[in-house]
C-alpha cells in the first residue's frame, strides 16, 4: 500500500513532465482517475448542457463508479506511464 501510494505520488510528479499534448480523452482519463483514488465516488449533480467541459469531466469520473482508490491509483499509474512513452 505505501509502494502504491508512493509510486502514485511519482506519477503525478512524472506526468508534468510530458512535453506533447495529450488528447482530450487522456486529459479526462487521468483526471477521473486522480479524482476516483483521492475522493471515491463523483458526488453532486451533473453540469449544465451549457458546461460542456465540466459535464465531461463529471462523465468521465461517474464511470469509475465503484472503483476502489488502489485500483484507481494503478490505473492512473498506468496511464502515465503509457503517456510518457508516446509523448515525451
């Protein structure tokens, strides 16, 4: 658990280091999964029609819906990993 966590805290720290953008869905990937290992479940209600981006990023979270933090945490870990390789 303290390996996950600490390899998670790298991952955030690896990810800024990215020099090419990365697409939309990646953007929203991760941050869903960030969201999801830090505070669980998405809680409120969903954005307005006219907050497209807020709507997405409230999607893209609502789809991890009982993801476990550890699970997140891996997946997030994962995804950088796979964006450093083919964005840097």
């Amino acid at each position: 658990m303290a390996d996950l966590k600490a390899a998670f805290a790298q991952a955030q720290i690896d990810v800024k280091t990215i020099t090419k953008r990365p697409s939309n869905d990646d953007f929203l990937a991760l941050y869903s999964l960030f969201k999801q290992a830090n505070e669980g479940d998405v809680k409120g209600s969903r954005p307005g029609m006219l907050d497209m981006v807020g709507r997405a990023k409230y999607d893209a979270w609502a789809k991890l819906k009982g993801t476990g933090a550890d699970k997140a945490m891996q997946q997030y870990i994962d995804k950088v990993a796979s964006l450093l390789k083919t964005h840097k």
